[in-house]
C-alpha cells in the first residue's frame, strides 16, 4: 500500500509510467541540493565538492548497465537520452553519407516521433512490424538494414506489454552492415540485468524515475569511440556531449537509486514475477473475456497487459481508481474519440481488444494482498461497466 499526498492508503500499479522515490534517494538530494551546490565545473573547493558526487554517481551507473563511468552522459531523462542518441548519431554520421534510420513500431513516443522529425529532415526511415507476439523478429530488422543504415534503434522492453526484444541476435546484424544499435533501456534498466557488452549495443538510454530515482534525471551510455554530435551545444560539461550546468542533486539521487536497483535486482526480480504472475493468473481466471496481450517471454518481471472484452479501458481505469487502484489503460481519449494504442495496434490486435486494454505493473511497494485484492474486485466492476454499455 502507498499513502497518497491526502492520506488515503492506494495499490499502485504504474510503476512503469513512474516509480515512487526511495527514501533514501530523497535524503540524499535534499542532503545535496543543500549542501553540496557547487557548480561542479568550478576549480575551487565547492565545485569540488560537487563534481565528486558527478563521479560517484557516474559509477553507480555504469556499474548498473556493465559500462565504463567515462562512457556515460547525464541528461535530463529518459526522451532526451534517445533524442540524443538518434540525433547525434544522426548528425555525426550525414557527412559519411548513411542517410537511413531503422526503428520499431513499437518503440515509445520518444524514439518514434524522433525518427519521424529526422524524416521530415530528408533521412530514410524504415519502421520494423512485430507480430501478435510484441517481439520483433532480427530477420525483419535484418531485411531492414542496409549498407547506407546509419543507425538502428529497437527498444530492450516496450514499456506496454513488457516483452524484451532480441539485442544481441540484432546487434551483429547491424555491425556487419557498418550501422550503430541504440537501445531505449528505459523499462529493463534496475528490473532485469543489463549488461551493454553482453546486449552488444553501441549507445543505451536509462532514465531515473523508472527505479525509484528522481525525475527529470537520465543517461546515456555511449560506447567508447562511438561519435555522437552534441544535443545541446554550450559548455564542456558531460565531456562537451551535454553541456548546461549539472543537476548535481539529481545525478546523485540517480546514482543511489541504481545502486539501490543492483543490490535488489536478484530479489526483486523473482518477487515481482511471481506477483505478476499471480495477478495475470487470477485476472484471467476471474473475469470472462480476458486476454493477455504479447508473449508471455521473454518480459519484464513486473508488466501484464490485459485486454477484457466488452470494455474500454478508460472507464475500467476511473472504475479502479475509485477503488484505489491505480493502473494505466492502453487507449487514450483524443477529441472525443478513443485512440488505441499505437503498441497493440502495431500488434495487429482487433480494434475491440486494443480499446481494452489495461497495463498493471508492479513494483516495490506491492504485496500479494494487494493483488488477491485486484483479483476480487475486477469481476464485479467488469461486469458493472458491461451492463451500462449494454443498455
Ligand atoms: N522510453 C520508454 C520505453 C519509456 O517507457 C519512457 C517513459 O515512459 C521514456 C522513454 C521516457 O522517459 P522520461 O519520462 O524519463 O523522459
């Protein structure tokens, strides 16, 4: 259970849209941002001060993802890292003369709207399908590469469905064609290990407050000897990759929070696969017409989506949260029409199914009461909602 900020006691299940900040995360930036406020480009003994936390945070990082500390930037979160990663390589690479980019269709907002932008900048751009599965193939991406690919970019887990894509069948794909592999590790990063050697990418996006850290906080972790132009051009900092003064407060909590994830990963990861499990299990047992969405493996431990016929999600999602369970539903109401999601509709799931979906994840905070707690209260809540549409 989580107090919200009125009291009321909640089950929380959307750790993948945001984790709630450890506690000791939350000491140590408030600890920071008073303390330690030094500009960490200053000689001096402040910015001394601060630019030892940069460092140690640095670590902490790298240490979570298998990667060097001087491999990793520090940005402003999870969509900057992968602007930065397509864009820089983007840039880096047009005098060489690769002009095409290749992505998912499952990949989140932040990667995809980026492709389309370069696109509209005269880069080719290819979109790899997925089957029912939520798992691209590497003979798509394969079909995909060409010798005039610059970048490839296929996310480590969709953040929807949970399902975990094939990065090391695709990376040597891609490096025999002579193009660059970035993974948006956004959803894997402190739930599943990664490890950017073993994956063998060239550039990982991370962002903070998908593992308890801070918001507005992220990485990206960029292979020794890749050439990523800068995103934001200005001072030295970030070794001249990002320049504007560090969040140093920020960075820091970022840096606890991974190491916080890497202690944990080997217990937490069992402990929410079996809770996931448990809930998957009993929804679909429990409510009539339910159906889980993508493959069961290889996923995150801690994500199950669920279509339930007969139901748009939206109204499932106020229904639960009236009875304090916050989950995220699939479709989004845009100018009065309900907008499946692009992830299940890329699926090629029905129409009918992608309106009701709902995405439970788990994490921390959650307990096998709360969700023997879901269990019994979804049926009678279903049906409610059925018998209105009927009407
Ligand atoms: N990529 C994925 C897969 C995500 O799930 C998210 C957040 O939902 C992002 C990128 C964006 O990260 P941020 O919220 O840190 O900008």
């Amino acid at each position: 259970m989580l107090r919200s900020a009125h009291g009321v006691m909640r089950i929380y299940l959307d750790h993948n849209a945001t984790t709630p900040p450890a506690p000791a995360v939350l000491d140590l930036t408030a600890r920071v941002a008073r303390d330690t406020w030094g500009n960490a480009s200053s000689v001096h003994h402040f910015g001394q001060q601060a630019k030892a936390l940069l460092d140690e945070a640095r670590g902490q990082v790298a240490d979570l993802i298998g990667g060097d500390a001087a491999e990793v930037v520090f940005t402003a979160g999870g969509t900057e890292s992968d602007n930065a990663a397509l864009r820089g390589v983007a840039e880096s690479m047009e005098p060489s003369g690769r002009r095409h980019l290749v992505t998912t269709a499952i990949e989140h907002e932040a990667v995809l709207n980026t492709v389309k932008a370069l696109a509209r900048r005269g880069w080719r751009t290819t979109v790899v399908p997925v089957d029912s599965s939520g798992i691209v193939s590497a003979e798509a991406v394969a079909a995909a590469v060409g010798e005039d690919t610059a970048l490839v970019s296929v996310m480590h887990a969709n953040n929807e469905i949970g399902t975990m894509q094939p990065l090391a069948e695709i990376a040597p794909i891609v490096h025999a064609r002579g193009a660059l592999l970035h993974t948006d590790a956004v959803q894997t990063a402190g739930k599943v290990p990664v490890d950017v050697r073993r994956l063998g990418v060239d550039l990982l996006s991370l962002s903070a407050h998908k593992f308890y850290g801070p918001k507005g906080v992220g990485a990206l972790w960029v292979r020794r000897g890749v050439r990523v132009a800068p995103f934001i051009t200005g001072g030295r900092q970030e070794r001249g990759r990002r320049a504007g003064t560090e969040n140093v407060a920020g960075i820091a909590g970022m840096g606890l929070a991974a190491a916080l994830a890497q202690r944990h990963l080997t217990t937490e990861g069992p402990r929410l696969t079996a809770l996931r499990d448990r809930l998957e299990a009993g929804v679909l047992s429990a409510v009539e017409g339910a159906a889980r969405n993508g493959a069961a493996d290889p996923r995150v431990p801690n994500t199950t989506n669920i279509s339930i016929e007969g139901i748009e999600s939206e109204s499932l999602l106020i229904g639960l949260d009236l009875e304090g369970i916050a989950v995220s539903s699939g479709s989004a109401c845009s100018s009065g029409t309900l907008e499946p999601s692009h992830v299940l509709k890329a699926m090629g799931l029905p129409h009918a199914r992608t309106l009701g979906s709902i995405r439970f994840s788990l994490g921390g905070s959650n307990t096998g009461a709360e969700v023997d707690r879901v269990i019994a209260v979804l049926p009678a809540l279903v049906s409610k909602l059925r018998a209105l549409t009927r009407r």
